[in-house]
C-alpha cells in the first residue's frame, strides 16, 4: 500500500481482512453439520445415497477451489484486491441465501459450485496482507490469519449444529447476513492495497492451477516430502466427507453432538500448533516430530473405527491430535531445500497438493461409507472409513521414515 495510506487506514484495511477470513470461515463451518442432513432429506433419508451425494459436494468444492483460486490471483494482480474480496464477499452472501432458499438437490449442488468459486479468495486476501505489511511485519499478519481459522473452526461447527437443532436452514441464512454484512462493511472501509504502477497483465500461465507444482518436479528431493503432505492432506478428508453422516449412523448424534465435537477437535488442534509443536521439535528435532506425529495420526484413525461409542471417540481425540504436529515439522525440512527466492512456489505447491486431495479425498471416503451403510455390515465394521484414512497416514510415516534417513 502508498505510503499516502494514512496508518488509521492500514491498521482498518488490516483489520478489514481478517475479519473477512474470519467471518468466511464462521459461514462455512455452520453450515458444516446441518448440510449432509439437508441432502439426506432430499434423498429419503438414506444414508448410503447421502454420503455418496456429499462427496460429489465436497469434490466440486475443492475442485472450484483449485481451479479459481490462481484465477483470482491473477485478477487481483491487474484489476486490484479490492474488487476481487468484495465482490467475492459479495458473491458469497448471494450463493448462501440461494442455498437457503432452493428446494431441491441439484440446485443445492450448484450452490455449493457458486461456493466453491466465490469463496477462492483467502490467496487474495494473503496477496493484500503481503502489500500492506512490510517484510518484517508479515509473519506476524499471516498468523493472524491462522488465527481468524483457528477461531472459525473451533466456535462455527457448534454454533451450525446448534442452529441447525432449530431449523436445517437458519446456518444458511445466518451464514448469508455474515458475508452480506461483510460486503457492506468493506465498502466503507476497505482501500485498495495495489496501486496501478504496480499491478500486472492478466495472464492464463501464471493463472494455471497445475504451475506451481512444477517446482516439485525440479526438485527431486522435495519428492518424497510432497508425497508425505499429500497422504496426510487425503487422509484429513474423513473428517469433513463423513464425520457427520458417520456419527448419526454409529453414534446416532444429532448435528449439534457432531458440532460439538467438530469444535473439540479445533480446539485440540490449536493446543497442538500452537503450543506443542515447538516444545517437540526443540526436543526431538524435526525429523522426529514428523515419525511421532504421523504415528499418533495412524493410530488415532485406527481407535476411531474401533470405536464403540462416542466417548470412547472422544477418548481417542487427543492422540490424533497429536498428528498435528507432523505438517509443521515437514515443511520445515522442506524449506531447507530450496532457496529463498523459491519459498513462495513451495508453499503454492503445497497448496495445490492439499486442493488435490480435497478433490480425490471425498469420493474415496463416502464411497467407502456408502458401502459400509448400504451393505449392512456389524457395527464393529463401521469405521472402515477411519481405518482407511489411518493406514493412509501409516503409508506416509513409511515414505517419511525412508526419504529423511539423511536428514
């Protein structure tokens, strides 16, 4: 931003966007709980044809997600950030009144397409965090935006399960006046962060989705490493693609039990990045950190399947959790492998791995629990879904054991 931004200005353009990342991630984690009941009412109530239904959903999603997000990208470098946030808060506000309103599923599924494109703008907003904030100062603002998704997905799941209890539609229109509300308050106060000597010509290269993984290809020893990222970003998929649908089928759980826990999880998960992952990889090192927390990954999926009931669910929480310290310590190993010029292309390769799995990731695991619900098979079989995801997380540990040996 021109230093004629007066710092009042910055400080509220600052504040402008992570409310907006913060209010997305609160419309998106409501409707969370409530939309595999929506589509299960379409459907007669079947469990089998839902999960099937909600996989398709959760593919488009990611798949509108890969495509658009270099998209807006590269809008926002020629026309500005400004009218790509609004217009995108804009959009939002529009699709989730549409999804409240609609009576029947394909229409529901194009909603959940116009979501998937209209919502691709957090690498947007990190583009206009990186033009307000000087060098030294950017860590600290793109923490605050981990911190607007910690605070999303610890509070929306619960508060979508709890308005879902009084009507499967309320998280929709709540989640409508969030993003319209949104929009109206960007009008006022939100600048444009790009002035036009800076910006760029619209490019489809530098748009391309599939781009930035050719730094993968041209580093082979980051190979492995992405292989391990991709296996944990797949095997994360269980949880959004069947938790809901999983939990009322085994736990007969209503959308505000499966908020609830959705919310215990975000809550485990920012006691672990935020506080353990430093305190393991100050004492292991962090080669190890990644083999233990790709182990309690693997057998906490495991305990999940075995589960009998709900709180023995919740007893197997913490140990999964601790998979979270697996992510940070890989890209630490990999960001030694490349230069400081090329710190960017690695992060946007893991970003379209992570788009990828979330693409591939739903179909497997509703497939897997479609079968599981259609076939009738004991309880004690239920959980295939997570054994699945666990042995997936076990292949990773196996590939990150063998490709940092050297490390």
């Amino acid at each position: 931003m021109d230093e004629s931004v007066a710092q009042p200005a910055r400080r509220a353009a600052l504040a402008f966007i992570f409310i907006t990342v913060l209010l997305d991630i609160l419309a998106f984690g409501m409707i969370i709980p409530v939309l595999p009941h929506l589509i299960a009412g379409f459907l007669g109530g079947s469990f089998s044809k839902a999960a099937v239904w909600y996989g398709w959903f959760a593919t488009v999603f990611m798949l509108m997600q890969f495509v658009c997000s270099p998209i807006q990208g590269a809008l926002s470098d020629h026309f500005g950030r400004r009218p790509v946030i609004l217009l995108s808060n804009l959009g939002l506000g529009v699709d989730f009144l549409f999804m409240a309103l609609v009576q029947s599923l394909p229409l529901l599924f194009l909603g959940r397409i116009i979501s998937g494109i209209t919502s691709a703008s957090f690498s947007t907003a990190n583009a206009y965090l990186a033009d307000v904030t000087p060098p030294e100062k950017r860590a600290q603002a793109f923490g605050m935006i981990g911190m607007a998704f910690g605070i999303g997905f610890v509070v929306a799941p619960a508060i979508g399960g709890w308005l879902g209890v009084v009507h499967p539609r309320l998280p929709f229109w709540i989640a409508a006046g969030l993003s319209l509300t949104n929009f109206c308050y960007g009008m006022f106060v939100l600048p444009e962060s790009l002035p036009p000597e800076r910006r760029s010509a619209f490019s489809w290269a530098r748009a391309n989705p599939l781009a930035s993984l050719r730094l993968l290809r041209g580093h082979p020893e980051l190979f492995g490493l992405a292989s391990v990222l991709f296996l944990m970003a797949l095997a994360h998929v269980v949880y959004p693609s069947t938790f809901v649908l999983y939990a009322d089928y085994r736990f007969h759980w209503d959308s505000s039990m499966a908020g609830n826990t959705l919310a215990f999880v975000g809550v485990l998960a920012v006691i672990v990045q935020g506080g353990l992952i430093k305190r393991f990889i100050a004492r292991f090192g962090e080669r190890r950190t990644l083999l233990i927390g790709l182990a309690c990954g693997a057998l906490g999926f495991t305990l999940y399947g075995f589960a009998p009931g709900g709180y023995w669910f919740w007893a197997a929480m913490p140990i999964a959790a601790l998979w979270g310290i697996s992510g940070p310590a890989a890209q630490a190993i990999m960001t030694r492998h490349v230069s400081a010029q090329e710190q960017g292309r690695l992060q946007g390769a893991v970003g379209s791995l992570n788009s990828i799995a979330g693409i591939f990731g739903p179909t497997l695991f509703t497939r897997v629990f479609a079968g599981v619900a259609t076939a009738s098979v004991p309880m004690a079989f239920a959980g295939a879904g997570f054994w699945l995801a666990g042995a997936i997380v076990g292949l990773g540990g196996f590939v990150a054991w063998r490709v940092t040996r050297g490390e």
